[in-house]
C-alpha cells in the first residue's frame, strides 16, 4: 500500500545517546517534512527536503540533521538527545496538495 | 508569515449535539490551501479536507461540513449530531508556496482543538 513508513515507533534514549529516525514513502513525491508534536503546540516544522540533494531548516531545526537520502528517504538525526526532544516525530511527504503522515515515533529521552 | 490560530483548545459536547471548530489564519499569499486533519486517540494524523484559495464554496461531508471565508479570513468546521467516534484533536493548517514555485510547500498547523463528545 502507498504511504509514509516511519521507524521505530517508540524509542526511549539517555540525555546524549544518538538515534537515527527513518522515513521512506512511496508516493514518488519531491518534498518530504518532519515535524514534532508536544502538547499544546500542534505540529512543529523541523527540516523539510524540497527536492532530493536538498534539505533546509523549518521552525525548530536546532539539535537536529537530516539526511535525504535518495527521493523515498529522509531521516532524522538526534546527535545528543536532550530531554526537550521527548516528543512525538511525525514524517511528511506532500504529493496532490495534501500531506500524507507517517505513524509517528514516541520518542522519550530521560 | 504564515500563521493558524485554533482558539478553542478543548471543547466538550454531548452526542448528537453540533459543534462547531474555529480556524483562523493569517498569509500574505493569495494563493493557499487550507487544510483540516483528524488526530484520533491512536495517534494518526488523518486527512479531512483540503481547500483550495480560489473556492470559497462551503464543502458538506456527511455529517461534516466546513465553512470558508476569505473576508475573516476563516475556515472552520462543523460536526453535525456528533459522534463518540468523533472525539479527536482536530488541526487547521495553512500550505503556501515558496516565491517561484520549486515543488515545496511549508505548510503551517495551529495548536489543535480536543473535542470530546460525550455518550
């Protein structure tokens, strides 16, 4: 089935672990977004990648890199998790005018 | 800039009551898409309507209906006879092309509405 694949779904890390979130749609789309979502604050624009080669800096990209691999993927790295990046991480990709989520992944950091 | 505000942060109806979920928004395009998604308590993120900035015709889904005005700058959705099912965070969002074009879209959420609808 089309859509937006996001791994893991629940990850608990220690302040300065890093992790790598992984994002891959099928859509055939240019643009991919990851966002975070923290209660009371809707969905937050972290990097989007317009194109493949591409990448740039949404709202709240500071401790944060990603990686657009090729045109399916774009991953999100955590270099050295702090507790303000307990959230929930959403993946995007946008094709016919309407965003298309990934699952989302729990991420925890103690 | 772009910006979506959801005043209503929590809103508690009994079933079978409408309710009514307010959206503004704030943009210096004229060209945008306005957007509404369902966040059940699972978790998804699910698509309900996306409009479009030159139609300002009022949409009607089944019990869903939503109500676009460009002079207040407004896009909001009303449940009719909700439902249990209904009980969600709903969000607003706003999507503007980049100056030129170039295939991105930054599309911008407000905070969510929590209804919660009551048996």
């Amino acid at each position: 089935n089309a859509g937006v694949t996001q791994t893991p779904k629940f990850q608990v890390l220690k302040t300065g672990q890093s992790m790598t979130l992984q994002c891959a749609q099928d859509m055939n789309h240019n643009s991919m977004y990851w966002y975070r979502q923290d209660p009371g604050m809707g969905l937050r624009l972290i990097y989007y990648s317009a194109s493949e080669g591409t990448t740039d800096k949404g709202e709240v990209p500071n401790g944060y890199n990603v990686s657009r691999l090729n045109k399916r993927e774009f991953s999100l790295r955590l270099e050295s998790a702090a507790p303000s990046q307990t959230s929930v991480y959403f993946c995007a990709t946008l094709p016919r005018q309407k965003l298309f989520f990934g699952s989302g992944t729990q991420l925890s950091v103690l | 800039a772009q910006k979506v505000t959801q005043a209503q942060t929590e809103i508690s109806v009994v079933e079978k009551e409408d309710v009514t979920l307010d959206c503004v928004y704030e943009t210096r395009d004229t060209t945008y898409y306005l957007f509404w998604y369902k966040q059940p308590p699972s978790g998804e993120l699910v698509f309900l309507i996306r409009r479009n900035s030159f139609d300002e015709q009022n949409e009607i889904s089944g019990r869903y209906s939503w109500n676009f005005q460009k002079s207040t700058s407004s896009f909001n959705f009303t449940i009719t006879a909700s439902q249990v099912v209904d009980s969600a965070v709903y969000f607003c969002a706003l999507s503007e092309a980049l100056q030129g074009g170039g295939g991105y879209q930054k599309v911008t959420f407000g905070t969510g509405t929590k209804l919660q609808v009551i048996p």
